[in-house]
C-alpha cells in the first residue's frame, strides 16, 4: 500500500511538471532531459496503480480502507441462501433457528473450508469462531483487517472450499422431515447472485464483520414444486417453517394468526434484484 500512496504522489507531482514545464521550462537549458523525465514518470507510476485497480476491481474502496487500522479484527463469514419461493405466490420458505430462539430464516449456511487452505489459513492467521467440533470448518472466522481483500478474491476463485451447496439443503430440508427425501433426493440449484456487507456493524458481534452471501434458486421439477406446494396447504407456520410474505423480508419481524416472530436480517437478501 506504501507503493501505491508514493505512485500515486509522484504521478500527482508528474503532471504538476509537465504544466510547468509547458509554462516556464521548455526554454531552460536542459528542457529535454526535464521533458524525459516528466514523460516517463506518469507512465511507470501509472502503469502501478492501474495494475491495483485491475487487482482490486469491484472493491477498491474496500482495499483502500482496509490499509487504515489494518490490523483491526474483522469477523468474516462466508455463506449461501436459498431463495425458495412458489411460483405465483409471493411466500417464501424460511425454516427455524436452531440458536436463536423463536426466529425464522432463510434455507442456507455457511461453507466449509478444506485441508488444502491450510498455508492461506496460517497465513492469515484466521481464528475460528466455532467451539463446535462438527463446525469447526466453517468459513465462520475472525482475522486482520488487512487480509480482508485477498480472502475476497480467493472466495470468488471458489477454491480450497465447498462450492455444492446440497448439503445445507438436506441438513435443514430433508434431514429436519420438513420435505420428503424420496421426491427431493435430486435438487438443480442456479446461483442467482452475490451480496456482500463490506466492514459493518451487526447485531451479534463486537466487530466489524465483512459478510458474503451467496443466493440460490432451485429448479424444482413439477412434483418437487407440488411438495413445497402441500407445505404450505398443511401450516403456513409450525416449529420447523414458515412461509414470510416478500414484504416483510426486510423488517426482521412477520406476522402470522396476530402472533409476531423474529426474521433473520439476512432474509433481506432474497428480495428481487
């Protein structure tokens, strides 16, 4: 970052040259040599912070910020939600917390990391957030602020992690009873877009935390789509799902039968683009 600061001074100065130089230098008795230099200047500067803006397209705020408090704590979570929704009805399917009591969410969790991130991990120095053995790979970690744009651009490679996204599906759906396995046991999950939450304040925890979501859609196959269909028709709410009208995504609180419920505040994400 210190290269980039002095790149981007020096080719301040570059041009500053180059106007007096026009104005007052040409006439000196070395103008040439102050032109070469001048010239030359703005293009090995420049030629530096185009390649950071290449490197750091689509967050270079986020680069820039974090070089200040760079060793900060920031959580970091990296996760992925369904978008289940009956076509035709603007109801989406949300299942219950299983650590927030009564609060409702969308389908979905966080990632999971594998062995060959060991090196980035170290290197990172990331520390996990989970006591939960059966967790402890979780993309669910805290680390120095100054890592925050090369995690970025690691995510979106999609390597050294979990990119199926099956298994939060049956874990929350299928293993829960909320869906029938045998109608369910093949799903075409699309992947609709990414949201990112970029060094904010949420409720939970102390940080900053820097948050990505990765939003899904299923093709559901006409019987797969009748089976969401009969959810409905059996409960619009039970001690396992709810169906939250679209309107309400954004509110963190829904209402059903007068009785008011907490919503994640990431339902929000499911909302159309």
């Amino acid at each position: 970052m210190i290269k980039l600061y002095f790149s981007l001074i020096a080719f301040i100065l570059s041009i500053i040259g180059l106007y007096f130089y026009e104005t007052n230098w040409r006439t000196t008795e070395h103008h040439e040599i102050i032109h070469d230099l001048l010239i030359g200047f703005p293009f090995a500067t420049g030629g530096f912070i185009l390649n950071f803006i290449s490197e750091n397209r689509g967050a270079l705020l986020l680069a820039l910020k974090c070089h200040f408090k760079k060793n900060d704590e920031i959580y970091v979570s990296l996760s992925y939600l369904f978008k289940i929704k009956i076509k035709g009805d603007n109801k989406y399917l949300m299942v219950k917390s299983n650590k927030i009591t009564n609060q409702y969410q969308p389908v979905g969790g966080v990632y999971k990391r594998f062995p060959s991130i060991t090196d980035k991990w170290r290197k990172w120095g990331a520390k996990e957030t989970s006591n939960d053995r059966c967790n402890s790979d979780d993309l669910r970690f805290k680390v120095k602020r100054k890592f925050i744009p090369e995690i970025r651009k690691w995510f979106y490679k999609k390597e050294n992690r979990e990119v199926d996204v099956w298994r939060e599906f049956c874990e929350e759906l299928l293993s829960t009873g909320i869906l029938p396995k045998n109608i369910f046991e093949h799903i075409k999950p699309e992947f609709l877009y990414s949201i990112e939450e970029s060094l904010i304040f949420r409720k939970g925890q102390e940080i900053k935390q820097f948050l990505i979501y990765d939003v899904f859609t299923i093709n559901f196959s006409s019987e797969q789509e009748q089976a969401v269909i009969d959810l409905l028709e059996q409960a619009e709410i039970t001690d396992k799902y709810a169906f939250v009208e679209e309107s309400d995504l954004d509110k963190e609180l829904f209402n059903i039968n007068k009785i008011e419920y907490q919503l994640g505040y990431h339902a929000r994400y499911l909302k159309p683009h």
